[in-house]
C-alpha cells in the first residue's frame, strides 16, 4: 500500500510538471469560416517571428465551434480548422511529424449563452506547445503597484509603428504596439521579446522620451471592467500586460520616471461592439503613448 501511494505521488507530479510545460495559444475564426483570416495568419506569422513557434517542436492542434449548426457540422469544421492551421504552419517548416495531434472536437457548450450570432470567442484553433525557458519577462505573481497619475491628454491616434521616426510624434499621439503576442488570458511577455526590445532600443537612443503604456483587452462582457488573468488569478489584465511591458524595460535598465503603465480594460474600444474577430483585434491592443520628448 505504501508502494502504491509512493507510486501515485510521482506519477502525479510527473503530470503536473508535464502541464507545467505547456502553453496554449489560441486563434480565432470568422463566423461558419474554416478559411484562416488575415488576422490568424498576422498572429501565426507573429508566432513564428517571436519565435513561440518553431522547427522541430511538439505541437498539438485542437479545433472547436461554437453552438451554432448541428453537431455533425461543427465537428467538421472544427476539424477543417485545426488541419487549415496546420497547414498554414507548414509553410514556416512545421513538419506533420511534429504535430502530435491534430483534430476538432466540435461545439463547446455553453450554458444560458443563446443568440443568433453565436459565441465568437468559441471559434477557434488552440495549439498546445511545450514552453520555452527565456531569461526574463515573466512576472506571474508578482503584487501589482498602483500607476503613476498619467495627465489627461486628448486622445490623438496616429497609424504608426515602431520602424518609423520616432521624432516625428507628437505629445498626445499614440501607436499600437505591432507582432506583440500575449497568450490567451494571460500577461506573459516571452511571446513578444524582439518587439519590446526595440522599443526599448528607441528609448536608448531618445533619452528625453517619456511614455504611458496603456493595455486594452476585448471580448469581455458589459458589465465587467476589465479581463480576468490566469496569471494572477484577477480581473486586471490589461493592467498586468501593460506592467509586464513597463517592468521589462525597467529591468533593462530604462529609468522608471520615464515610463507610465496604466490598464484601460474596454473603457477604450475602437469597435463598440465585436461581431468579429476583426472588431477584436482592434480593441485587443497595447498602445504607446507619447507623454514628454
């Protein structure tokens, strides 16, 4: 009997640490589409580019659908979805071998959801990988501080990325932070590395420069101020991502009265109501604001 339980423990814990090292990373589709929209192709290609996905791991590849159609049809095109996804990553040299699994597992059920327009958040594709070890970023469970006051300014929006002159801003202006990649309900940075690092390469080279980094989430419901993190287990997910980006730039050696982080939740969509994944890739953004030069 000892033995036995002896025996339980360590197989426990083998699973335990198994799931430890894994990630999930999910994608979405447009409404009864299998066909990946420019959206799941700019997150994959931003996947690929950060390096989250790459040769020679073990991936797993698991469609869902949403309540809408029969059960025989979104077992189908929950499964077209996984194979279109698994597809698409062979192009980045992903070889079939590497997929461990590959399948759709139909409709996700959900209870007192009704509606014509389905759950858009249940069309999706999650892939299963093994995580990488990186030396920094992570910051789960860590206290969060409260920001520093960030002086109202008139929002102005500019559609700029970070590849442009940064001297060209003005205080006020804004851009949205491109290939930044956070997982599913989560403020993990490793994801999103070699963008963070050229903004922090502009910060070196602008030593004047102070900046409000400002996250927004999607998706979630009227009634609920911001997102909830699985990371911390609380309803600050915007404020965590826009943290962890500020705390990575600190560690970099970035003077911290340079920099403000604050969460902005869905107080600041861009589309007032998401019908689609394009409306929520909109809203789901971190935006960098320029504060002083």
């Amino acid at each position: 009997m000892r033995y036995l339980l002896l025996l339980i423990l360590v197989l426990n814990a083998a699973r335990l640490q198994a799931q430890s090292n894994k990630d999930t990373l999910t994608l979405y589709f447009d409404l009864n589409k299998r066909e990946l929209n420019k959206y799941t192709k700019k997150s994959i290609d931003s996947l690929i580019y950060n390096d989250v996905i790459y040769q020679g791991q073990k991936i797993m590849i698991i469609g869902y659908a949403d309540y809408l159609g029969s059960e025989k049809y979104n077992e189908g095109l929950s499964e077209e979805r996984a194979k279109n996804i698994q597809q698409y990553l062979a192009q980045y040299g992903i070889k079939r071998e590497d997929v461990t699994v590959c399948i759709g597992k139909g409709e996700i059920e959900r209870k007192g959801i009704t509606g014509k327009e389905g759950y858009a958040i249940d069309r999706k594709v999650d892939i299963v990988t093994l995580k990488r070890k990186h030396s920094g970023g992570k910051i789960a469970g860590q206290p969060i501080k409260k920001t520093q006051p960030i002086t109202p300014v008139k929002p102005v929006k500019r559609t700029g990325n970070l590849e442009e002159d940064i001297s060209s801003y003005k205080p006020g202006e804004t851009f949205v932070l491109r290939n930044i990649y956070f997982p599913a309900e989560s403020h993990d940075i490793s994801g999103s590395l070699r963008t963070l690092n050229k903004l922090y390469n502009i910060l070196l080279g602008h030593p004047s420069l102070k900046i409000s980094i400002e996250g927004h989430v999607c998706c979630i419901g009227r009634n609920t101020a911001d997102a909830y993190d699985i990371d911390t287990h609380d309803e600050h997910l915007s404020l965590n991502r826009a943290k962890a980006i500020y705390d990575y730039l600190v560690d970099k050696g970035i003077d911290s009265t340079r920099l403000r982080y604050i969460g902005l939740g869905k107080s600041r969509p861009i589309v007032a109501v998401e019908k689609n994944e394009d409306d929520a890739e909109k809203n789901r953004r971190v935006e960098i604001r320029i504060l002083e030069k």
